[in-house]
C-alpha cells in the first residue's frame, strides 16, 4: 500500500506540474491575444479618425475619378475668374489629400488582412484549454485514489476517534469564547448607549450656553446701535451738501473776470462730496481736485462761454437731484450770478432741512422668517442625504433622530 500510494502522489505531482505548465502557456496566449485586439482597435480608431478627415474618398481612385470629373468641367464649362480660382484651389487641395487617401487606404488594407489572426490564437487558446482540462481529470482521478487509500490507512491506525475528540474539544472552546464575545458585545452596547445619553446632555448645556452668548451679543450690537444714533443725532445733518454749495459758489466766482480789467482769471474745480456716505466713510464720488489753470486773455465779456469738467457737471447734476429745486449749470459769464444766487438757497434749504427718519423693521417680518421653517414630527419621512428616513424624535437642540433602513441618523433640521 506504501509502494501505491507513493507512485500515485509521485504521479500528482506530476501532473500538478504539467496542468501548472500548460495554464502558463494558455495565460501566455490569452495575454497575446488581448494584445493583439487593443492594437487593431487601437488602428481602427486611427482609421476611423482619418476617413472622418477624408469627406467621401476612401481609396486613391475615388479621389482620382473626382479630380478627374473637376478638370473635365473646367475644360467644357464657361466659368468666371473667380470660379476658376475656386476650381484651382480645390484641385490643389485635393492633390494633396491624395497622399492621405493612400495612406489610410494602405492602412486598411493591412488592418483586413490581420483580421483571422485572431482567430488562430483563439484556437490555440481553445487547445490549451481542453488539455488543462484532461489533466484535471485525471488529477482528481488520482486525488479519489489518495482518499480511499487515506481511509483504509486511518481506520487500520485507529486515528478516525481521536480526531473527532479533539474537533469536539476545539468546538466547546469556539462556543465558549462565542458567548464571551456576546457578553462584551452587550456591555459594549450598554456604554455606549451611556455615552450617547451623556453627550446629548453635553449638547443642551452647549446650546443653553450659546444662547446665553447670543442674547448678550445682540444686547452690545443693539447698545453700540443706539449710542451710534444718538451720535449723529447730536451732530448737525446735510454739511457735505452744504460744504459743496460753498465750494461750486467759489468755483463759479473764479469764472468771473477780475475787478482789474486786465482779463486774467484764476479758476479752481469745487472739492465735490456724495449725497450719501458710502460703506467704508468715502465720498461717493470722491474728493477731486483740480489743478490749478492760469489762462490770460485780453479781455472777457458777458457772453465768454465757460467749460466745466466732468466733476463740476456731475456735482451739479447730483445736488439739483437731491435738493429738487432748481439749479442749471452755468454756461457763460452772464449765467454766474444767476446761479450762485441758487445756489445759496439751496445752502439755506439744507441749514433748515431736518435729518430723516430711518426705517426700523417690523417685528412681525422677523418673526415670520423665523418660524418658516418647518418642524419634523415624529412618524413623518425626511429627506437626507443618505436617502429617505422615518423622524423618531426632534431634541431640544433641533437635531432631528431619523432611522435608516441601514442604520440611525442624527441631522439638523
């Protein structure tokens, strides 16, 4: 029985080792074969790229015929001299597209030829595959024999029972270490469910105390409100218009001639402030200074036209909006006076013009913001972005327990 057993292991091995061999080659081949389809892949998509290139000419002779059609209507029809020109470029276009047609057509051709290469490598693959599994076979042909040389071999050695005495032995010990598993799995669960009631405890004492910051940030943002308030109330409203009245009266001043008749006049562009007082405490249109033009003339009259710049035109454009009341850019010596005079009523209107009222939101709107969020009860379904769940109960942070089908969720409404 030793001799039989030895030749039949000796036997195994050696088929093991041809089956292991001939599972190479066959990789081999199937390697070669997946090499072989991604290069002609590779080649039809060159292909393809090319003919999309190529209009409707896939050989040299389709390219020919056509260059052949095109000189034959240049030579028979009475064209025009642009139309001939147009003729001569598309024959010299496609002269040199001929070179390409030949290209991908060569290339075709070899590509149809390779096409049953693969059909000879997938036949080798198929050989390969059917010895592997002859040798298979008779590998577990063998394996039987090994078996029932096995049994006869324990039951005359007597070694059947003590292995199934120590198989019950190792199965008591994996049961027994099972149930320790379950026990620390169930203290597991109970801490952790301890831990969970703890830091949900942790999370409302956080809020409480958030809120509480809350409230007293709200009540210094409110308190720097009012003392802000109070400071421009006390200070006097509306002295950048009135400081642009006085300087658009200077600038207007300077356009007149000099009280000494020698015609020279020195004029100077008004510092020009905004209406408003933007975000970061800058004049809307800035603070623009001209420099200063010395001009001499012989002599100016009452019809001498002034040109204003695109600041002096906008500051006066601005304060007749803002003022509504009456007042036109002059646009000749005589128009000064007549201005200036509005002028200074427009500066009277601002020194007795009241600061306006701000508007304060309403309660209600602010109220209204606030509980439009909608509530999640318990029962009703909820969207996340794990899917659809089912709310179990809302906590007092507004974080919402909603169950999954795979598991349990905590979210903010």
């Amino acid at each position: 029985m030793r001799e039989k057993r030895t030749g039949l292991i000796a036997q195994m091995k050696e088929l093991t080792a041809g089956a292991r061999v001939l599972r190479k080659q066959k990789d081999e081949l199937f390697n070669k074969r997946n090499a072989l389809f991604d290069l002609q892949k590779k080649q039809r998509d060159e292909l393809r790229a090319m003919r999309d290139g190529l209009d409707r000419f896939k050989s040299v002779e389709d390219i020919n015929n056509a260059i052949r059609q095109m000189e034959y209507e240049q030579s028979t029809s009475a064209m025009s001299l642009n139309e001939e020109k147009a003729m001569m470029a598309k024959l010299k276009e496609m002269q040199k597209m001929k070179v390409v047609v030949a290209e991908y057509d060569a290339k075709n051709q070899a590509l149809k030829a390779k096409d049953g290469s693969s059909d000879d490598i997938k036949a080798q693959c198929s050989a390969k595959q059917e010895e592997v599994n002859t040798l298979s076979k008779k590998i577990g042909g063998v394996k039987a024999e090994l078996d029932k040389l096995d049994v006869v071999r324990d039951s005359k050695r007597g070694k059947v029972q003590p292995l199934r005495d120590q198989h019950e032995k190792v199965k008591k010990e994996i049961d027994d270490q099972y149930t320790e598993l379950k026990a620390m799995r169930a203290k597991w669960k109970k801490d952790n469910d301890k831990f969970f009631d703890h830091m949900n405890v942790v999370k409302k004492i956080k809020a409480e105390i958030r809120k509480a910051e809350d409230e007293i940030y709200n009540k210094e943002r409110e308190e720097e409100r009012l003392r802000r308030e109070q400071e421009e109330e006390s200070m006097k409203p509306w002295l950048a218009e009135m400081a642009l009245c006085d300087n658009l009266i200077t600038y207007l001043m300077g356009c007149k001639p000099s009280s000494d008749g020698t015609g020279s006049t020195e004029s100077k562009a008004p510092v020009t402030k905004s209406m408003k007082k933007s975000k970061d405490d800058d004049d809307l249109f800035g603070a623009v200074k001209s420099k200063k033009k010395k001009r001499r003339k012989k002599g100016k009259s009452a019809n001498t036209k002034i040109n204003h710049d695109f600041n002096t035109l906008n500051s006066f454009a601005q304060l007749a909006k803002h003022s509504k009341m009456k007042l036109s850019t002059p646009s000749t010596v005589s128009d000064v006076d007549q201005t200036v005079t509005a002028l200074q009523a427009i500066k009277a209107y601002y020194d007795t013009r009241p600061r306006e009222k701000k508007k304060k939101k309403k309660k209600e709107d602010v109220e209204s913001k606030t509980s439009s969020a909608p509530k999640a009860e318990k029962g009703s379904s909820l969207k996340t972005p794990y899917g659809e769940a089912t709310v179990e109960k809302t906590r007092s942070d507004g974080v919402v327990v909603a169950k999954l089908p795979w598991g349990q969720i905590f979210i903010q409404a």
